[in-house]
C-alpha cells in the first residue's frame, strides 16, 4: 500500500462518513501484501513489524499502535 493511494482515497470519501475508517481498514487489510504487522498471540505484549526485504522485527504493541494512528491521523488531516 503505498501513500500516494492511501492518501488518495482519503481525499475522495467523506472523514465523517459513518463507514470511514471500516473502508479504510478493508483497503489495507483486504490484501495481504499490504499487512505490515503480525500479531500472532493476542495475549502478548509483542507483535512483527514488516521493515521490507522479507525482514520482521520485534517490538511492543504500544509503541507501533501509537505510530500508526498518528501516520494515519496526519494522513487525514492532509
């Protein structure tokens, strides 16, 4: 998923749309190649971050969520 096509389908729909961010979700989530985070065992502190070139790493959930909703958030307020 690149930026350019997520920004882009930001700006064509409605932020307040009720369906928003479930539409958002199943354009990211809906292919596989686009999952850049693996949580395995929800009962974990832990999850994989993808880094490119078939690499994963380690890191906590708290720290990649946060991450993620402020590139999301900075994407929308775009």
């Amino acid at each position: 998923m690149t930026n350019k096509k997520i920004s882009e389908t930001i700006r064509t729909s409605d932020p307040n749309e009720e369906r928003f961010f479930e539409k958002m979700y199943r354009l990211v989530i809906g292919n596989p190649s686009n999952r850049c985070i693996l949580k395995t065992n929800m009962k974990l502190r832990f999850l994989k971050a993808f880094i490119g070139n078939k690499q994963w790493i380690r890191r906590l959930d708290n720290e990649l969520y946060l991450k993620l909703l402020t590139d999301i958030c900075e994407l929308i307020d775009e």
